[in-house]
C-alpha cells in the first residue's frame, strides 16, 4: 500500500458525550467519538459557521476518518426534569414562583443525558477529495481554534490541547503508531490521570470510514472485525440532518517495543 498523508490529534477530557441519535427524552451514546462531531470540532477551529453548508459538505465529502479509543470511560447519566405552563391568555407571571404556582398545568418533561467521564481518543484524517483544506492549514487551526473546541458537547471542553501532527504511513495502524511515538514524552510529561498508562484500554479499537480509500483496512475488517452503521454523515449542519455511513473496525496492535512504526 502506497503510502499518504494522516492528521492525527487527541481528545481527552473529563467528560465526553459521543452523541447518538437524539430521539425523545433520551440522549444517549456511542462508544466512540462520530464523524459528524469530529468534523463540527474541525469546522468550529476553522471558524466556519452552521449555516456555511458548502463549506461543511466540504469537509464531509472530502475527509476520512477514523478514531481509536484510548480510554473508554465511565458512563455517566444527568437527569434533567424541564417544566413549562401553559401559556396564560389574559395574563404575564411575574416570577417563577407564580409561573408554577398552578401544579396541574406544569407540563413536566423528564429528561436524561448520557456522557462518559475521563474519556480519550485519538483521531485520524485524511484526503479524499480535493475540495478540502489543506491537512496543514486543519492542523494550525487545531492549535489556534477560532471557537471553543468541545467533544461532543458545550458542556465537555478538552481537558488537553489536541496536538495535531501530520505522520506519512502506510495504513491506520501505523499511522497511530507514529503518533503515539512523537506524543509519548508529552504524555508522560502532562500526566492526565484519565491517560495514565494502566487506564488505557488493552485491546484499542479503531472505527474507520468505509469507502474512504482504505482497501487494505476494509479487507482486514470484514475478515475478522465489525462492520456497522451509524447516521453521522453530514448533510445539512444547520438544519442538523445527516446520512448513513458505514465504518469497519480494527483491533490498534502497537509494534514492537523498540520498533519503530513504518
């Protein structure tokens, strides 16, 4: 396999929320990190706004993506209860306390959102297509963000800079492998304790886009990994619409100590 040009970063925090299809009261999860959210943390350092839709088909159309779990995380459920009168047709409350002075008519909904605490990933990119930034001008957009980057939610700022380096490699496995050599000092040296050595987790999985030009990775996933599908393709951000798109998985298999990767 010939080999290409990665961006690869880290995500660590201390809380996370890998946003699954929010339907209802319910905000759950998935296990790892979704191209829709990559991609809006991408756009967001870019300054790009919701409502730029070329630009962010963009970046859909013209990035792959792939994302290995360091650290899944423990999950964490918030409880919300919202209440909201009816609205009154003669008449304003003054206070909150009047508002739900009438018990009947509060309209309670219960709520619940699902996040994973002391969480960590690692985040692969690439060329597709030829109508995307640059992975240069990505990676200097991820030191020097135009708006806050968060994972997943306003409520998860990262917990570390992202660290961005491009790696040439032959394929995802080394990929990661050479990042995690060029970050191993800086790991050891910012001490997160969520990316302690003993916490990461012993067989790391990495999901990968599907059709994104990964022939070798494809062949592996449907010989021994999984193939699944998840509804993160980016149509419309400002409207929040998105597609299927299917990703295969790997198992992250780390050379040799005192191998370098290839």
């Amino acid at each position: 396999m010939s080999e290409r040009d990665f961006l690869v970063f880290r995500l660590a925090g201390p809380m996370a929320a890998f946003g699954d299809i929010a339907v209802g009261e319910r905000r759950g999860i998935w296990d790892a990190p979704s191209k829709s959210a990559i991609l809006g943390l991408v756009a967001g350092a870019l300054g790009l706004k919701r409502d730029d839709t070329a630009a962010h088909l963009a970046l859909e159309t013209g990035l792959g993506f792939a994302v290995r779990v360091d650290v899944a995380g423990r999950p964490l459920r918030d409880y919300h209860t919202a209440q909201a009168p009816s609205a009154r047709r003669n008449g304003q409350w003054r206070t909150r306390q009047e508002e739900l002075a009438d018990g009947d008519e509060l309209n309670t909904v219960l709520s619940e959102r699902i996040y994973r605490l002391e969480a960590a990933a690692t985040v692969a990119l690439w060329n597709k297509g030829s109508e995307t930034p640059s992975l240069d001008a990505l990676a200097e957009a991820l030191k020097q963000p135009r708006f806050t980057p968060y994972i997943g939610r306003k409520a998860c700022p990262l917990g570390r800079p992202p660290r961005p380096h491009i790696v040439v490699a032959s394929g995802l496995q080394p990929a990661f492998a050479a990042y995690d050599a060029l970050e191993a000092d800086a790991d050891a040296k910012l001490r997160f304790p969520w990316f302690a050595t003993r916490q990461v987790e012993r067989q790391r999985i990495i999901w990968f886009e599907w059709d994104a030009g990964l022939a070798d990775e494809e062949r592996q996933a449907a010989e021994g990994g999984r193939i699944r599908q998840r509804r993160d393709a980016v149509r419309d951000r400002g409207r929040w619409q998105f597609s299927d798109r299917r990703e295969g998985s790997l198992t992250f298999a780390p050379p040799p100590a005192g191998e370098a990767a290839a």
